[in-house]
C-alpha cells in the first residue's frame, strides 16, 4: 500500500473517466493510487441521465471511497468541484485535500449559475458553453455539440485529440449538475484545498476562477497557461502543479 493518500478524480459535465487517461499515468508514477470515477448516468453505467440525481452521484463516490478503507484526496474538474465540495462537507474525515481543476469552488449555497450572472455584464463571455448547448424537449438533458466543444474546451489541443474528445462527450442530465452546495467552515473548510486555474480557459473564464477564489478564500492557487481541459491537453503540466500537494504532508 502507498504511503500517499489514494486520489480520486471526479470528471465534469458531460465527461467520463476517460478524461483522466493522460493525467493518471503520472500520478502513478509519483507513487500516487489514482482512481477514476465514472458517474452515473454518463454513459458507462446504462442509467438514464434525466433520472440521475446530485445525490446519486455523491452516494457513488461515497461508496468508491468507503471501500478503500482510508481518507482520500479529491480531485475534481470543472463541475466536479460542485462534488468534491458536497462530499467533503458531509464526510469531512474521509477527504484529506481537495483540488479543484478549473473546478467550481462556490461558496456555501452560491450557484454556478448565480455566480457567472453576476460577473457577465463586464465579461459576456462568462456563459461559456452554455450557449450552445443542445437540450431535450423537458430541459432535463443537455448536450455539447462537437463543433463548441472543441471551440471553448478543447481550443489548445491538437486538432485530432480534440476531436477524439468531444466525440466522447455525453449527454448530461440536470439533476446531477446545476445544484448548490452547502460548505462550512466547521466542514468543508477545515481541508486543504488546492485551486488550478486555467488562464485561457473559455468555459470556466479567468474573472470567474478568480470571482469562485475570492468568494471561497482559502485555497493555494496555481495557474496553467492552458484552456479548460488542462488533463487533457497538458497532463505533464498538471501533474507537476498537483503531485508535491497530494503528496505533502498534511
């Protein structure tokens, strides 16, 4: 067994595992035990993705955690911070750091939704890809055509990896992503946490990075010169800014 805390990594919307597969390889080299969850209704488990609760998706992590048997680092990207966030304010003695990649960082009971509202009449790029998104006749489901994808996730990466990407992109469901979270400072706040910001990020844009870091102070902040999907695009990059905090001692 790793002397190191296992990590677990929490894809965003619309995302798998697969997301991680670059990213892994280096933790593991580190001497890091590196999980990649899938969460449910994205696919890989068969569930209908209109079903699939917020709530669901913790009880998941939960469980993947629970059978490890020891606290464990969180990692979570874009809107996998909303989760990382959740998990650790309810089971704060199972998480040891947390790390959010270009991950949604809020504030207690702040909405996504709420926070870019208020930073988009000085940036009107704030919505990000929420322009053009493809939704279901309820609204319950959405999905990323590939063209956008490329333009505002995947915008720094060869042309071909982009496009492997976003053809892997699935649809997401409501329920398991435009949620609020509670985050006391008696909980949550009591971890240590880690904030990559992406710098040419054109989903999760700068000014909203840094709005989620001032809102939610405490984190150590490192910047990457990447676009949304720094795993992806430059995993060596990422690990190097991640691995001496996972592997610290806490």
């Amino acid at each position: 067994m790793s002397d190191f805390d296992p990590v677990i990594l929490i894809h965003g919307a619309w995302q798998g595992s697969w997301a991680w597969a670059r990213f892994m390889p280096y933790l593991e080299a580190a001497g890091l035990s590196a999980h990649a969850v899938d969460l449910p209704g994205n696919g890989a488990d068969g569930s209908d993705p209109a079903d699939v609760t917020f709530e669901a998706c913790l009880q998941h992590v939960h469980r993947i955690v629970g059978a490890l048997g020891r606290p464990v680092s969180l990692v979570g990207h874009s809107g996998g911070g909303l989760l990382i966030t959740a998990f650790a304010e309810r089971w704060p003695q199972s998480v040891s750091r947390l790390v959010y990649v270009v991950g949604m960082m809020l504030p207690d009971g702040t909405g996504f939704e709420q926070l870019v509202t208020s930073v988009r009449p000085r940036h009107p790029e704030a919505s990000g890809i929420w322009p053009y998104l493809e939704w279901s006749a309820d609204r319950k489901v959405s999905r990323v055509p590939a063209e956008a994808a490329i333009a505002i996730f995947l915008h720094d990466c060869p042309e071909s990896d982009a496009a492997a990407a976003a053809a892997q992109l699935t649809p997401q469901g409501e329920g398991g992503r435009a949620v609020t979270t509670p985050a006391t400072a008696e909980r949550y706040g009591r971890i240590p946490r880690l904030y990559v910001e992406a710098l040419q990020d054109r989903s999760v844009i700068l000014p909203v990075q840094r709005a989620m870091q001032a809102l939610a102070p405490g984190a150590s902040v490192v910047s990457l010169p990447t676009g949304h999907a720094p795993q992806f695009s430059v995993p060596a990059r990422l690990a190097e800014a991640i691995i001496p905090f996972l592997t610290s001692a806490m």
